[in-house]
C-alpha cells in the first residue's frame, strides 16, 4: 500500500519539478534515516532529478529533522523531509523550537513551502497471538510500548491508549519505552506485550517482530473513531484519520497477520508530512 503511495507521490514530483527547473543546478537536502517512507522519497528525488537532468542533489540521511527544518527556513539547505507537525511548531515557537520564540518561529515557518506530502507511518496496535488480546479494552494491567523515551511518537500513543483504549500510562499499564532501533526486539523478547506505536505496512519493524511468531493488528472501533474525541485526536495538527479496506493492509503484511476490525475497513491514524522546500527556490 505505501508502495503504492510512493509511487503516486513521485510521479506527481517528477512532473511538477521537470516543468520549474532546468540547467545544471547543485542542491542540498537533509532527510531521517534510510529505509522509512521520508528516507524514501528523497532518495527517488535524487534519482528523478538527476536521471532528467534538472538537479544534482547532495543528499545526508540519518540526520535530526528538529535540526535541518529551522537550517531549511534559514537558508542553509535547499530541501528537507519531515512530518507536518514541525513546521507547525516552529510556527509558534512550540515544542523543540522554544528558544527561537513566537515571533522568530513564525518568520522562519514562512519560508518554508511543501513539495509534495506523502504518509509517514500509521499509528496503530499489534500483538503476538499469543498475547490472547481481544483489543484496545484488553490492554489493562499489560506492558505497553509506546516508543522512545521522548519524542512526539511516544505522546500520540498514550494519546491513543487514553482515548480508545480508556487507559493513562502508569497507572492502567506499564509503559515501556526503547529507542527506535530496540522496538522489534522488545516485541520479541517480551519487554512488551503490546506495541502502540508507528508502523509501515510491511515496514522493517512489523516484518522483523512477526517472523518470530503469528500477530495480530488491531483497527480502531468504529463507533470510537467517528466519536467527536476520536475525531479532534485522529485530526489534530500533523495527523489524519487512516482508514483503508483491511484487505489492503492484509495484502502487504501477507500470511503470518491477522487484521482484527469489526468490518472491512481498517481505521488507525496516520502520521503525514511531505518534503520541503525553502521559498527562495525557482
């Protein structure tokens, strides 16, 4: 399925930056670590600009997107890649962008323009059979991996657990946090017996914690994802409600899942961002 997207994002790319640049042009960008769907897209974009003719783009992966957001609104890079929550904050001084200020926030957010946008990963709730876990109302008293020890990820999914699930961390259940490279073994080793946390379907994380056993994914309830709360928490600033026929996702996770939802339809939220611009570019 993100297969897919990526390949719709790309082509749209393509025809949009052969139609405003031309001539033998050197670009910088930044983007996260390679293999995710924001590593992805800049990689494609290297090839596409550079097999057309248009760019030359120096790209360095595995770089803080909380840094190179501010260095592209300043200037110091040509494009990035990042959620749509960043951009956001530094709009109003939020969140890691503090010591710029409101005002200094806000200047620099406005030199920032989107390419393209494309999905990051969806948060969502998976478990090894074995686990016996019903659903989201049957994770009380359970150890839960929430993501790493700080970060917007970990946030939204106590978010998730407080709102669909009814649980707060640490008191409904005991809240496991790991950095990103230690999430599939946590699952697998049984630090968690439960993951709320981003995921790609397939994505390296769900692929490596399912070869050591059978597991499920879980929808959000229906009635719980069109509720007004349900629907402030799946919309708020760098979010969206994600919903998909569950045949898709079963598609691309393949034999060792199982999609648990009340009726055809998949439904988690959904983590967007694109990559950026600065808006001196032609």
């Amino acid at each position: 399925m993100l297969i897919s997207i990526r390949q719709s994002v790309l082509a749209v790319c393509a025809a949009f930056i052969g139609t405003v640049a031309s001539g033998d042009v050197t670009l910088v960008s930044n983007t996260a670590a390679a293999g995710g769907p924001i590593g992805m897209t800049a990689t494609s974009l290297v090839e596409y600009a550079s097999e057309r003719g248009i760019a030359n783009i120096q790209l360095k992966d595995g770089q803080t997107a909380t840094n190179y957001i501010p260095a592209l609104a300043e200037g110091k890079i040509d494009i990035a890649g990042g959620p749509f929550i960043l951009p956001f904050k530094l709009s109003k001084g939020e969140g890691p962008f503090q010591s710029y200020g409101a005002e200094k926030g806000a200047d620099l957010a406005n030199n920032i323009r989107l390419l393209y946008p494309f999905t990051l990963a969806v948060f969502t709730m998976y478990a090894y059979d074995a686990k016996g876990i019903s659903g989201w109302d049957d994770l009380k008293g359970l150890k839960i991996l929430n993501g790493p020890p700080r970060g917007a990820a970990t946030q939204n999914s106590r978010a998730l657990l407080q709102v669909f699930g009814g649980l707060n961390s640490e008191k409904d259940y005991e809240s496991v946090t790991v950095c990103w490279n230690q999430m599939a073994s946590a699952i697998i080793d049984g630090t968690a017996d439960a993951a709320v946390v981003p995921a790609t379907f397939p994505g390296p994380r769900v692929t490596q914690a399912s070869a050591a056993g059978a597991m499920t994914l879980y929808s959000i309830p229906k009635d719980a994802f069109e509720s007004d709360i349900g629907k402030r928490l799946l919309n708020k600033p760098g979010s969206v409600a994600f919903a998909v026929p569950a045949s898709e996702i079963q598609d691309a996770l393949g034999d060792g899942w199982s999609i648990k939802t009340e009726d055809d339809t998949f439904r988690a939220m959904a983590a967007v961002g694109g990559e950026y611009v600065n808006s001196r570019m032609d």
